[in-house]
C-alpha cells in the first residue's frame, strides 16, 4: 500500500481500539477466573501460558503504539529490559495493562487523517509502513493470539468468552452454550 493511502481512518481507528479493548478484557477476565495454574501452565502456545499471551498483546500494543508511532523507537531497547513489562501476578498485570492503555488511549486521542498515512519504521520489522498498517498490525497480532487462547480453552472444553464485533458494538452478548 501507497505511503499516500491510509486504510483506516480516526473514526474507524478508534471505534476499532474500543472493541479491541472490550475484546482484551473479556480474555482478561476469562483467564483470571481460571485456576492460576491453568492460566499460567505451558500450553505450547505462541508464548506459551494463557496469561503470558495476554501479557504479549500488551507488549505489542506498547511497542507500536506507545513508542513506535510517537517516534521514540530510542527509547524501545530500554524498554525491552523493564520488569514491568513482565509481570508474575495478576496485580502485577493490572498495574502493566493501566500503564499500557493508558499510552494507548493517549496517542489514539491525539490521531488525525494525516498522521494515519505517516510513514514508520520499527527496527525489527524491513520496509517502512503508515501508521494506519501498524494500528492494523496491532490489532491482527491480538486477535491471531487470542485465537490461541481460544483454541487452547476449547481443548480443555471451557467456553471461551464471546467477541462477535457486532454483539461488542451494541453492547450485547448471546448466551454461550457448552459445546
């Protein structure tokens, strides 16, 4: 895609990121009800345990959104190295995922149609993209992970919480019957 063409635009970026966020703390409090040795066990998973993959979604959203899109991809090797960033508990989670939406709902609130088509470069990643392709990125990488968590619940035939946009988007949800 044309550095010109943003596929996204604020209004969708938004509306996208608050059911994003719905969707995440559905998960959230899903895997928190589990036993802890259910949400933290080794389920050979992208990053391995249903609570270290929520972990990774906020990791992802920092990077990207917190450091890569403002322009302080600086200040990203420092912090890779923060603690914070690896939380053990769930208080410890609780206190990360504040941190994280909190860069999060800073920089979405400050977004406008021109900085969607920006170019950005994250040093890991070749080429260079808009930051509309990044917010995309972020959110594909969430739902590619929480699909994970999806199929690693249903292993264990325990229903996974419901993200349907559309039930999101009016603020309503189906009943989920056991299958």
């Amino acid at each position: 895609m044309k550095p010109s063409s943003a596929p996204l635009s604020v209004a969708t970026s938004r509306g996208l990121f608050v059911y994003n966020r719905s969707v995440f703390d559905r998960f959230v409090a899903r895997v928190e009800r589990l036993p802890a040795k259910a949400s933290r066990r080794s389920r050979g998973i992208g990053h391995l345990s249903l609570f270290d993959t929520l972990v990774h979604i906020l990791n992802v959203h920092e990077v990207w959104i917190g450091y890569i899109l403002p322009g302080q991809v600086r200040k990203v090797p420092a912090l890779f190295r923060e603690p914070g960033r690896h939380p053990k508990d769930w208080a410890g989670f609780r206190a990360y995922e504040e941190r994280v939406w909190a860069r999060v709902d800073g920089y979405l609130g400050t977004l406008t149609e021109k900085e969607l088509r920006r170019t950005v470069r994250a040093p890991w990643m070749p080429g260079r993209y808009t930051v509309s392709d990044a917010l995309l990125q972020t959110t594909f990488e969430e739902a590619h992970h929480l699909g994970e968590i999806i199929g690693a619940l249903w292993q264990e035939d325990r229903v996974p919480p419901d993200m349907t946009w559309i039930d999101i988007g009016r603020g309503t949800s189906r009943p989920r019957t056991r299958r």
